[in-house]
C-alpha cells in the first residue's frame, strides 16, 4: 500500500508526512515554501527527484533492486523484444 498523489497544491502539504510510502508530485513553487517552512530534515528514507532537472538527491543509501527480481524482469523484456508472438500472450 502507497500514497500517489500526482499533484501536491500547497493545501495538502501535510500529506508528506505521511507514515507510508508514496509517491508525490510538487510544483517547485509549492516544494520551496514546503522546504522554508520545515523546521527539520527529511527522513533518510526520502529521496527527492527532481524531474525538471533530472537529478536524483536522496537523504540516505538507496537499497539495491532484488536481483532475482531485476534479472528476471530483464529477461522478459528481451524475450518480449526478441518475439513478437511471445509479446502476443503476455497477460497484463
């Protein structure tokens, strides 16, 4: 279960402290007044990206992707690449 909030106005500011993991879009406008309005740092669990500049600034180490998980995601995408009948009966 997560939060995802595509857009964040500056009336919902709240929702980032939220004690589950999400997902949130700030306008950089809203996200300076948020900044000069805290009085503490982000958790280390937070990592802010900022699409515009595409830049990736987490507050701590960012843990490895699974990689059983990662191999075998990789591994369908090149069969899904390489076959187009096998792209055909992939269930979604």
């Amino acid at each position: 279960m997560f939060l995802n909030i595509s857009h964040l106005t500056s009336t919902m500011t709240d929702y980032i402290d939220a004690p589950i993991p999400y997902i949130v879009g700030i306008p950089r406008d809203t996200w300076n007044k948020i900044k000069a309005n805290k009085k503490s740092t982000l958790p280390p669990e937070v990592a802010i990206y900022d699409i515009d500049e595409r830049t990736l600034n987490p507050n701590g180490p960012i843990p490895a992707f699974p990689g059983e998980l990662a191999g075998s995601i990789y591994e369908s995408l090149i069969q899904v690449l390489n076959n187009k009948d096998y792209a055909d009966n992939v269930s979604y």
